[in-house]
C-alpha cells in the first residue's frame, strides 16, 4: 500500500523523503520488522521506540512515523512527524487492514470487573441466535468459536495492529458481531482509536490498576473514553459514576440495574447454589430469567448481555432462551467436581471488589465454612493487598494467604503486606508461600458442605516468578488434589 494512502486521516508532516512509496508491512517492534516496512515510533511510559528507529532501518524499514525528532537518519528513510504515535499507529493500522471494524457490529465492553463473562456471554448468545461472533478478549481471541490464526500477543486488548489484524481475519470469517473487552489501559494508550463502536457497555468501577493509572479519577477517565465513541451506550445504573458516563456519552444511553430504574430492571431475585432467577423488566414487556451462573454479580453480568442483544437487534425470548444454555466461563465462578462434597471454586478475582464479590456470593448460598485462598500480583497497586487481607478475613471462615504472579517482587513481602489487612479481623489464617501446597492446605481444612474458593488467577495456567514463567494451573491444583 501506497504510504500517502496510509496517512489519509492523519495531520502529519514530511520531515523528508517520498510519501508515495510501497509500504509492504507495519509495526512497532524493531524485532520484528521486515523490509519495505513502517516503523511506528510509538513513545509510551516505560519504553520509547524512537530510541530503535536506527535498528528497524538496518532491518529493512523504509518509512519511519515519529513523534519527535530523530537525528541522523538517512536521507533515503521516509520520516513522517505526528503529534500523537499512538493515534498515528491506530489509524494507520485500520487502513491497512482495509477498516476491518465497518465490516460488522463491534461491541466494546469495560468496566473492572465482569468484562471477560459479559463478552462470553454475549457471543453465546448472539451464536445461539445463527448470528457468527468473534471475541477480544483475556483468554482468547476467537471467531464462531474457532481461535484466531493471528498470534495473541498481549493479555486482554491487543496493541492496534495486532487488533486491526484479528478483525480482519474475524471479517473474512463472514462475522457479524466482534464483541471485544476494552481495558482502561487500552484506552489510555489509543488502541482502539479509528474502532467504530456500535455499542459500548459499562460494568462496573472499583479499585484497580492504580499502578498504571496512579489515580482512581485517571482510571475513570480512562474507561469514560469508550463513551464518546459508541453509537450507544449501556451503563449498569447502580454504579455511582452512572450519571457522569450518561452526560459525557454521545450515542443513545440505555440502562440496566438491580437497586435503580433502569431500562433493563432485575426483581423478585432468588439465589441459589447453581443458579440466580430474576423478573425482568423492559419497557412493557416483563419476563422471567433463569441464569445458570450464581451469585448476585451473576445477575449484572445477565442483565448487561440481555441489554447488549437486544441492542444487537434480538427479541428478549430469543436472548432468554439463549442464557439457558451458558453454564459459565473458564476460570470465572467455575466449579471443580469432587466426591467429597467440597464446593470448591476457581476464579479470577484479583481486586478488592471482585474477591469481595465472588466471597460474598458464596456465602449467600452456602451453609458451610469458606475458606479463601488468595495473593496479590507483584508489580501492581501495591495500596489493594491489605485492603483484600481485610476482605477476605472479614468474609471468610478461614483465609491461606499465598502467591499469585509475583514478577519480580519478593512473594514474601507481599504476603506480609495482604496479612496487614488480615489481621484487622478475627479471621484464623495461613500463610503459605508456595501456591500449591497453599490450595492443597485449604482443601485439607475443608469439610463435606465447606466452600473452598481460589481466587485471583482463574483461566490462567501459569505462574509468574521473577524472569522465568511456570506451568501452574489452579483447576488442575484441585483435580489433582482429589485424585489422590
């Protein structure tokens, strides 16, 4: 593609050499660059790639994107100038592509908490109903099912072009809906910037990410950007920045709650070990659900899917009928059989509210002991682990406090700081570095009626010590444990 072609949406300036040369390929990463190629000199917090603009050119780069100046560039290197990299590559990226997004209806979901089951949900149902669905999302990235050819490459929302990249292959698929988790980090860093959102869905807003964000009001705001990019909006009522989401978004706002009215309402709830059963309401149509997924974040997370299908362009009896056949999302709430009668549950609840929640929901519909079994990731907000200490001792019967991913920290220090929180209450607990031995502690202590829940790595099936990566897999933990 012609790079003249490539810039069409962009302000930019030629600080030397040819817009009108043959541009083969794109990126970022000097790595992996090839020849006749454009490399993004995209400058974010931790590295600047303007610092590699020399190797991508020794590696056959013949068009450099730059943010600011770069001295000693050859004469015959293409230099474009933009005031934003990270805009530049998003927009560059979608053309390339061929506008991948204008090929089907793309729902972006954000929020804290609920993204991953939201968008799983969402894509059953929209499937049940003949309709091909592709997912963005943390445990994979796919399309009727099927993973993506296209590497996934980064946790939850890829970088623009890996993303621009994945809707292609979702577009060729013949796919008529992408629903996508759209992290705040992917927002504050423009990657989904030139996205043509036909829906944006908002979860919820709680502690989290404050290692990136630093600020709880710079996290909001970064979520608050999917909202001035949709052509609706979907927006749990209940939250307290509900009324600040609806004034800044610019598509028709649409709202679902428990607690508030809301255009998709939730009443006359029961709670049940396998289950949660609700009314509905919708304007005048008033139906009964029944969700194959407890705990009263269960009953959100339905609401938000029935709000996004029927925005979608579903009846509400065909979406109803469409939740009867999901029975949950790997690693999320997702329960591990036994012969001892031990509700033992795998999640990936790794922030004060979501550990809060799924705790909270198990004791709802549990008559026995939960113990909880936790750490925090290193690296990370350092302010939630006595706050999570805290929540697990005040909610739990027992607590074994352990090791998550702790990166390049020293697991040690971060289990002592969850234990500030632990000690708050009268909570008997355990510290136990190693992960395993620490889940195969709380399954001992666990007695037929107990709930044992394993928090914070859910679908994740390795562990993060220091430089090196391990195999480990919580669910597997389990099914080893009670093989024994």
């Amino acid at each position: 593609m012609i790079l003249k072609n490539l810039l069409k949406n962009l302000n930019y300036r030629i600080i030397q050499g040819n817009e009108n040369i043959e541009i083969e390929s794109i990126g970022w990463d000097s790595r992996n660059v090839a020849s006749n190629s454009l490399f993004i000199c995209v400058k974010n917090k931790n590295v600047d790639r303007h610092e590699f603009a020399t190797l991508a050119i020794e590696k056959g780069s013949t068009a450099l994107v730059i943010e600011h100046d770069i001295e000693n560039i050859p004469e015959d290197i293409t230099v474009i100038k933009v005031s934003d990299s990270k805009k530049a590559m998003a927009s560059i990226a979608s053309i390339f592509f061929g506008e991948p997004s204008k090929r089907f209806s793309l729902i972006g979901v954000t929020g804290t908490n609920g993204k991953t089951s939201v968008t799983y949900f969402v894509s059953k149902v929209l499937e049940s109903a003949g309709r091909l669905t592709g997912i963005i999302g943390t445990i994979e990235n796919t399309v009727g099912g099927n993973v993506l050819k296209t590497e996934k490459l980064n946790p939850t929302t890829p970088d623009s072009i890996e993303l621009q990249k994945s809707f292609k292959e979702i577009a060729e698929a013949g796919a008529s809906h992408v629903v996508m988790e759209v992290t705040s980090s992917a927002l504050d860093k423009e990657r989904v910037h030139q996205c043509e959102f036909h829906i944006g869905a908002f979860t919820n807003l709680t502690q989290d990410h404050l290692e990136e964000h630093g600020t709880m009001e710079n996290y909001k705001n970064a979520k608050l950007k999917l909202f001035k990019m949709c052509k609706r909006a979907l927006i749990n009522n209940d939250e307290s920045v509900a009324e600040e989401i609806k004034s800044i978004s610019t598509g028709e706002v649409y709202t679902y709650g428990i607690e508030k009215d809301a255009n998709f309402k939730a009443s006359d709830i029961i709670y049940d070990l396998n289950f949660v059963e609700f009314t509905l309401s919708f304007k005048d149509e008033v139906k009964r659900v029944r969700f194959n997924i407890p705990g009263k974040f269960s009953v959100y997370n339905a609401l938000a899917t029935i709000g996004i299908c029927y925005l979608s362009g579903l009846d509400l009896d065909t979406i109803i009928q469409g939740l009867k056949s999901i029975t949950g999302v790997p690693g999320r709430i997702e329960k591990v059989p036994n012969n001892k009668g031990i509700l033992t549950v795998v999640d990936y609840a790794h922030s004060p509210d979501s550990l809060e929640n799924i705790i909270k929901a198990m004791r709802e519909i549990s008559k026995g002991k939960i113990i909880t079994v936790f750490g925090c990731g290193g690296n990370r907000d350092k302010t939630k682990r006595p706050i999570m200490g805290e929540i697990a001792g005040k909610l739990s019967d027992f607590v074994v406090i352990t090791s998550d991913n702790p990166r390049k920290e020293d697991p040690v220090t971060i289990i002592d700081e969850i234990e500030l929180g632990t000690l708050k209450t009268n909570c008997a607990y355990l510290k136990v570095e190693d992960r395993k031995e620490a889940i195969f502690t709380a399954l001992d202590k666990a007695n037929s009626g107990d709930v044992v829940i394993i928090a914070g790595k859910g679908h994740e099936t390795y562990q993060i010590l220091g430089d090196t990566t391990i195999h480990f897999d919580d669910k597997k933990v389990v099914i080893e444990y009670f093989s024994r």
